[in-house]
C-alpha cells in the first residue's frame, strides 16, 4: 500500500451513503436550521450527475421538476445535515450523465426512461454508517 492510499483510509471517512447511480430517483432528507429551531426538508428528483466518484468532496446533482420550472441541488455525499436517502425507481441507463433532461418535459422523461418498478416494501433507505475514530 502506497503512501497516499495510507493517508486517505486514516483521514477520509468511509463514504457515508452506499451506492447511488445516474438515473435513480431518489428522497433526500435534509437538516436545516433557522436560527435557533431546527426542521426536516425532503427533496425528492432524479439524479443527474455524480462526479468524483468515492473520494471525500464526491457530489450528486438531483433535478426536480416544481411548478414547471426545474430546480436542481448539487449535494455533497459528506454532508453532515442529510440523514438519509431513500431509492424510489432504479431505472436502466446507459449514460454517465444526464445533462439532455433539462430540455425534455416531464412526459418525454418518463418515456425515455425504462423503470424497474419497487414496490414500497422493497424501497431501499441509506442510512448513514457510523464509524469510530
């Protein structure tokens, strides 16, 4: 094992959410404070992008479709305030990236995309690891 590959299993943290793929819609639940009082917000889309791959800055852009206009979030996996992300639909795709969704409409989205259909008992949440240092 090599010096650097020594330094990043000491000082990174092992990734914090399991595996996450281009295509899946996904549910994010995130932390937010406001001030003193502290609430939940879920962000529920379909993830776009993933980039940097399992090093500690990797992030996920998740796109959603509000009111018809597209809103996207750039999330970084390291974030301490998300507490969980739960897997909807894990459909087939075949690309790395998703950037063409933002020119199509909700309906040609769903055409485009062939989906694995699961049901509510087999959603699959990724919770956390807790590690000791």
């Amino acid at each position: 094992m090599d010096k650097l590959s020594a330094f990043k299993s000491r000082i990174v943290p092992q990734q914090r959410f399991g595996d996450l793929r281009v295509g899946w819609t996904v549910k994010i639940n995130q932390k937010l404070r406001e001030g003193e009082k502290a609430k939940s917000q879920t962000f529920e889309g379909i993830i776009i992008a993933r980039k940097h791959g399992n090093e500690p800055g990797a992030t996920i852009t998740v796109r959603k479709i509000s009111g018809g206009i597209g809103v996207e979030k750039i999330l970084p996996l390291q974030l301490p305030s998300i507490e969980k992300i739960e897997v909807t639909k894990k459909p087939k795709i075949r690309r790395a990236k998703l950037y063409y969704l933002r020119t199509k409409s909700s309906k040609e989205i769903r055409k485009k995309t062939k989906h694995e259909v699961t049901s509510s008992n087999q959603e699959k949440q990724l919770e956390p690891v807790k590690t000791e240092v």
